[in-house]
C-alpha cells in the first residue's frame, strides 16, 4: 500500500469509525496498521494553516479515536499479523 493509498483507508476509517470493528471481523490488518499509524504521526500543523477546517476535522476524528479505546490498537501487533 502507498503512503497515499494509508492515509485516505486512514481518513476513511476516522470519518466512519463504525468500520473499524468491521476492519477487525473482516481481518483487514494492513488497513488497521495504516490507521494506528495515521493517528500516531497526529495531523501536521502546517495543514492548520492551509486548511483550517479539514485540520480541526481531523483532529476531532483522531480525539475521538481515542476516546473510543483506539489506543490499545497495537501497531506492531497489526503489523505482524498484515505480514502473515
């Protein structure tokens, strides 16, 4: 998968955060990896400046996320299993 391809699964998957458990049934590791590292490099603050509204977005996705229990999503874990 592309940087790109990661980021916009990532965007995706923040903007309908139902589709993670569906992503966790369905075994979609890869997908989940690229979202676990999405919101671990945080949203760049240069796009507050471009792009102030797709900025706070993203930030209110990402909080959210977190506040849902993303962070017990283990990247190295995911990653593992995206390689089996």
């Amino acid at each position: 998968m592309t940087a790109r391809e990661e980021e916009l699964t990532a965007r995706a998957l923040l903007a309908d955060q139902a589709q993670i458990d569906v992503f966790l049934k369905e075994k979609r590791w890869a997908e989940l990896a690229a979202l676990v590292r999405f919101v671990r490099r945080d949203v760049s603050v240069e796009l507050a400046q471009t792009d102030p509204a797709l900025y706070r977005q993203l930030r209110e996705q990402i909080t959210c996320f977190f506040l849902r229990g993303g962070d017990v999503l283990s990247l190295r874990k995911l990653a593992a299993l995206a390689r089996d």
